[in-house]
C-alpha cells in the first residue's frame, strides 16, 4: 500500500470495497468509559483488513497535509493515524447519530453517562469524503532556518480572470441560500487567507455577505462548504459536457421552426434545482415535511413578537436549524422519519419556551396545532 495516493485514488479504493462491505458500521463510545471506535457488520475479513490500511493512509495523509489547519484541529486530539480518519468521519461528515446508552454505576452509584453513535455505510462515507477533501489543497508549510515553521499570509487581490470564473461557476448566485443580488456576493477563501490559503479556482467559493458571514463564524460547517464546492464542480464537469443548443423559437408568429438558423433562445440564470431529500427522511415525506415547517415558522413568529416585550438577545433564521442539526446531527428536513415525533416535541419546547409561548399557555391559549389536528385543517 503507498502512502502517496491522492484523495481521488483513495475514493476510488474506498469504493472498490463497497460490495463486499455493504453495511459497514464505525461505532464510538465515550464519556464515563474510555473512548474507543470499533467497525461491525463486516464479515469478509480480507476486505476489512484491506480497509483498515486504507482508513491509516487516509488518516495519515490528513496529518502530513492539514494539520495546521485550525479548522481541523479536533480531529488530531488522538495519535493512531486509522483513529484520525475514524475521528474526521465522525465529526465532519455529518452521518453520525448520536444516542444516550446509560450511566456508568459502581456499586449501584452513578458515577457518569456513557454515550454511544455509529457511522453507518462508513466505507461509502470515507469515499464520500475523499472526494470531497480534493477541494482543500493545503500549500506545504514553509520552514525557517530555525526550527520553528511559519505560515504567510496571503495578501494578494483575487486576480479577475479568477474572480470571473467563481461568478460563473455559481452562476451569479450564493450556492447556500440562492441570493442573486451581485452587491451582496462575495468571495470566500475555503483554507483563510490568514493560513495561506491560495487565490485558485479550487480554493474559492461564491457566497453572499449573510452566509459569508455564517461560514466565518461557523454557523456553515467546513464540510458544508467543501460539499458545496465539490458540487458546483461537478455541475460546471456535467454543463460543459451537455449540448448547448438553446430552446428554439421562430418569432414569426410563435411558430416553432427546426431550423438551427431560426431564432434561438438560451434560457440561462436557472436556479439550480434543489437536491431530493432521501427516501425515509422528514424531507421526503409532504406531511412531515410540512409540518415541521409550519412550527419552525410559528417559532420564528414567537421570536419576532417577543422583541416587543424587550428581548433582545441575538437570533437568526439560521439559528434554529443549526441547534436542530447539533441535536439530531443531520440537517432538519434529512432526519430519518422514526425522529420525527422526536423533532416535534423538540420544536414544542422551543416554542413553548419563547415569551409569547408562556403568555399563551398562562391563558389557556394553544401554541400550535398537534400533527393530528394539523391534518384535518
């Protein structure tokens, strides 16, 4: 096995052993036990071994590569290049489900909870994030006479031939919230300038000033962002790819004529069309997926009226499908169904929590309807 394959050449390993892995779970305890990860559901003992080596290449390769990458830095808090890897799914690929399994007792005293959560499909996941790793491309850390390695600054203006090409990969349009408005659109540098990060076309992503903003901030997670950028290459590989020709029209009279030399009409400035929510999750599901709506509205709604009663502690739409993520640890309309009751009475408390939700319930005044009654409305 060679410690030099590319991210794309480890996607393409991962995969190869995908059949004969199908159903490869990484499970992690923690908490008032010692923290171990451990792989189950794999019965073809060769093709585990085979991924195990890959799994240390790949964790060996984030420690050569990225980490000096604050963004990074809790996947490196263990030592064994195969936990690193295991480390990095776990945190960043967004998959893993989180459960309480119960409390540590000796004799018969609690002396702390122990938690349990599992990866599943974890050998489609580490292909998955192979892939996705080839947009952040790290320049080697430079080294001083001394013993000390520094990282430079990049203070370069993005060139416009660059700039140009981001406004069209994304289509003139922030690829997190759809925003059109060229004024309010920015650049964002995946790996920050303050760490090097180079002005190419792999390192850069269009984003508006709101959601520039949240990816600073953290409130859009690295992998969201490198998702985004490996999905707007793909779409740029997929266009170029496609046949141009226009929808054609003949403006005599609206008749349509075959003739490529009639007049032909390009339809651009498409949205590009929303990803489906997979089949078994909130999203996938109309009422589900309406209902869980109609409450994230009305808590937005309490929050709104309780600035008239003088709170005024920050809020942002953003807000509560970030805690819903933290919580469910998968984006709000990608929870699987069997949580659905489960999100509900979360967003229950929410809003129940708000003032106007204690105002209403000191009156004897409902906070929402029950999935139920919303039904029949």
């Amino acid at each position: 096995m060679e410690d030099d394959y590319s991210w794309k050449e480890l996607a393409e390993k991962f995969d190869e052993l995908g059949s004969s892995l199908k159903g490869l779970r990484l499970d992690y305890q923690w908490g008032s036990v010692p923290s171990i990860y451990s792989l189950a559901g794999g019965s073809n003992l060769m093709a585990l071994n085979q991924f195990k080596t890959l799994a240390y290449v790949a964790g060996n390769k984030l420690v050569e590569n990225y980490k000096s990458l604050k963004e990074f830095a809790e996947v490196f808090t263990i030592k064994e290049p195969i936990n690193i890897w295991y480390n990095f799914l776990r945190l960043y690929s967004g998959q893993f489900n989180i459960g309480l399994v119960g409390d540590q007792t000796v004799n018969g005293v609690s002396i702390g909870a122990v938690y349990h959560g599992s990866l599943y499909d974890v050998v489609s996941m580490s292909s998955q994030m192979c892939m996705r790793m080839i947009v952040i491309k790290p320049k080697p850390v430079k080294k001083n006479s001394g013993s000390k390695t520094t990282n430079s600054r990049n203070d370069k203006k993005i060139p416009k031939r660059i700039e140009k090409k981001i406004f069209q990969e994304a289509n003139s349009t922030c690829p997190f919230c759809g925003e059109r408005e060229i004024s309010f659109l920015d650049i964002h540098h995946i790996i920050p300038r303050s760490q090097s990060g180079p002005n190419e076309e792999l390192n850069l992503i269009l984003a508006c000033k709101k959601c520039h903003t949240d990816i600073e901030e953290g409130i859009i997670s690295i992998v969201e962002v490198m998702k985004k950028k490996q999905d707007l290459i793909h779409q740029k590989a997929a266009h170029l790819k496609a046949p141009h020709a226009g929808t054609i029209f003949n403006l005599n009279k609206n008749k349509i004529d075959s003739s490529i030399i009639a007049n032909t009409v390009n339809i651009k400035g498409k949205r590009i069309p929303k990803m489906h929510h997979p089949i078994g999750s909130i999203g996938a599901n109309l009422n589900m997926n309406n209902y869980v709506k109609y409450l994230i509205d009305r808590y937005y709604n309490y929050r709104k009226v309780d600035s008239s009663y003088g709170r005024f502690d920050k809020f942002n739409h953003s807000e509560i499908h970030t805690s819903i993520q933290s919580r469910f640890k998968a984006k709000t309309y990608f929870i699987p169904e069997e949580k659905f009751n489960e999100l509900c009475v979360y967003l229950y408390d929410r809003i129940d929590k708000t003032i106007q939700g204690k105002r209403n319930k000191s009156n004897g005044v409902k906070n929402y309807e029950t999935f139920e009654e919303y039904l029949k409305l």
